[in-house]
C-alpha cells in the first residue's frame, strides 16, 4: 500500500488531544447528519466489534494492550452490554469510549456508518492541503497547512500544488510554515517538502511495526527512496524515513524555517513537526503538538462499520521517544494565537505590513 495512506487525520475519527487527554470528541455526535445515521442492528453491530477485536488483538503496536482491548470487547459482548442503542452512532461512540477507557490511543475510533470526517462532505474534501501561501515580505514565505485527505486521484492533486508552491518559493531567504491548523497526513507530503528543504540525505524518523503485521499484509508500509528497512528489535519491522533533496535548484534548502504548531497539531502533522525539530531543520515555535501519534489505516468491518488500527510508531531516531499523548514540544513555547508574530520578529518582518499582505493571500491552492 502507498505511504499516503497511513497516516488518519485527527479531526477525522472524532478524538481530541489537549494537555495529554484523549476522549471522545463531544462535536463527535455531529458527525454523522439525521439523513445518514443509522439505525442500531444488533448483529451487526456485534460482528463489528468481534472483527475489530480480533484486529487489535493481531495487529495493535503493542501486543499486551491490543489483547487488553480485545477482552474488553468480547467481555461487553458476552455480558449484553452491546446489545441495544438508539443508533448506531451512540453504540459507536460508546465503544470507543470504553476503548479509550482501557488505554488512550490517539487514533483509535470505531466509525458508524455514513460516517463523515468533519471538514469533508460526500463529494470530496474542503479545508485541506495548502492554504493561504505567498510573500509577506521581500524574501520571506508563507504558507498553511491543513491537513491532507481524499482518495488517492485527490491527494495526489493535493501534492502537486503542494510542490507548486515550494517551487514558487525556491528564492525564499525564510519560510513561516503554519502547520497549526496541520490535523494530518501521509508520510508523502513530509517527503516532499524535506525534498525542498534539505541539502543532503538525512534521516528524519524511525518507524516500527510488529513482525506479525507485517507477515499478515496488514502493514500499510512498503520499502521506497525514502522508506527503507533496517535492523530493529526482535519482533519488530524497522524502517527509516530519509530525507532524499530533489535535483531542483532552490534556495530553500538554505533558507530558516519557523514552523507553527498549535494543540491542533495532528498526526501527519506531528510527523513533520518531529522530522523537523529531530534535525534542526527549523525553529519550532506555539504549542505542544495533540499527541495522536501513531499510524496504522481504515478498516472497514460489517454493516458499514469502520475503525482505524494504530499498528505502526514513529519515533525520533536519536532519543527513541515517539509523540504518542505527549506530542511533540516546540523550542519557543507562545500560544498557538502568538505563534505567527512571534515568527515573524525572528523573520525581522514588521508584524503590522507583513499581516496585511497574509490577507491579501491566495486561498485556492
């Protein structure tokens, strides 16, 4: 499977991370209109959870709590407490409440059917990829990110304007990337832009994924340019993620990079705040990332029932410590609201010229 898969966005499976908490998101019970909730089916509904336990028992990142998660499940099963609900919807928030009871875990969501991501609608996606970016000052860049979904004809749009983008910024003496509206991604999006912003391969996270996933075919990762498998623990699959410079010729490998983050700061988006404060590549400048992340993909159950399987972590090569519930930490901590003029007096930019120019800015990227 394509690397642009494994990363779900945060904001997609209804979870919130702030301060370390993990929950069921309360705008959660919006996510699904009164056109297309569905109504409860009671068998249904039990042989989504008997799959979705037999998933986390073979497939979760760590053996011990994915067994843990299963026994729950099949105990709710066996004492009748999954047996009757409203809709579906309810019995779907509810398990993942009592997932989420067992151990926090970012990702990890049961979906009911007709189930759409917030900021998507049936025909495709809004909010996402590039936003505002352009000049706010003479040799000074910007521009937001918002994520990156859709199926793979979308996401692949998505990436080319992305690198549009960047090649309209090859002169870019500084670059203010606002990654904190940043709810996720793919690994894809932070190789292309480490192709722009490295001079020399370097690496930018380790990733690991149980050896038993891997067996089964259930791992969404393969091997590439930027993706290769190293030695790693028994038991476990390791790659690492490399930074591989592009042959453009762009000023921007030499460029200062300030980075803004925000508790919004998700998943993908974590990655290539990590892949970025890991190297030193840029100056990371808000607040402490929303700690969801793992990665793993979406699995569709039974009766249009969906759950998203953590089975893989990233983590920092030097110190060994992923972002899961902790997040990734910025050098200069401002609030998220702060961020950007914070950014901009390191960038030597006047905050007051350089904030009329961001509302002249393109927003259809």
């Amino acid at each position: 499977m394509n690397s642009h898969a494994i990363f779900l966005f945060l904001a997609s499976i209804g979870l919130v991370s702030n301060a370390g908490r993990i929950g069921v998101d309360k705008a959660s019970k919006h996510s699904v209109s009164a056109e297309q909730s569905a109504a409860f089916i009671a068998g249904e509904a039990r042989t989504a959870v008997e799959k979705l336990a037999a998933l986390l028992e073979e497939n979760f990142i760590y053996p011990d709590i994915g067994a843990a998660y299963s026994r729950m499940l099949r105990g709710k099963l066996a004492s009748g407490a999954y047996a009757r609900f409203p809709s579906s919807e309810e019995f779907a928030n509810v398990v993942t409440a009592d997932l989420q009871a067992v151990n926090r875990e970012g990702h990890l969501k049961l979906m009911a059917p007709g189930a759409q991501p917030p900021g998507q609608s049936a025909a495709g996606t809004s909010g996402s990829g590039v936003g505002k970016a352009g000049w706010l000052a003479p040799g000074v860049a910007y521009l937001s990110i918002h994520g990156f979904q859709g199926n793979r004809s979308e996401y692949t749009r998505l990436m080319n304007r992305l690198r549009e983008v960047l090649d309209r910024f090859s002169t870019a003496q500084s670059v203010i990337i606002d990654a904190r509206p940043y709810v996720g991604g793919a690994l894809e999006e932070t190789d292309i832009m480490a192709s722009y912003f490295f001079a020399k391969p370097t690496i930018l996270l380790h990733i690991d994924i149980r050896q038993d996933v891997e067996k089964s075919g259930f791992s969404p990762l393969g091997e590439s340019a930027t993706l290769r498998r190293i030695s790693g623990p028994k038991g476990v699959v390791r790659r690492e993620q490399v930074a591989v410079p592009s042959k453009a010729a762009t000023k921007l490998r030499q460029a200062r990079i300030f980075l803004l983050t925000s508790r919004a700061t998700a998943s993908g988006g974590e990655g290539f705040t990590l892949s970025m404060k890991h190297t030193g590549r840029a100056t990371i400048i808000g607040e402490a990332t929303a700690g969801a992340g793992h990665l793993g993909r979406t699995t569709p159950l039974t009766g249009g029932y969906r759950s998203f399987n953590p089975v893989g972590r990233p983590f920092d090569p030097a110190t060994g410590k992923g972002r899961e519930q902790t997040g990734v930490d910025p050098h200069v901590k401002v609030p998220a609201e702060k961020a950007l003029d914070e950014a901009l007096h390191r960038a030597g930019v006047d905050p007051a010229m350089a904030k009329k120019a961001l509302e002249s800015l393109k927003t259809d990227w």
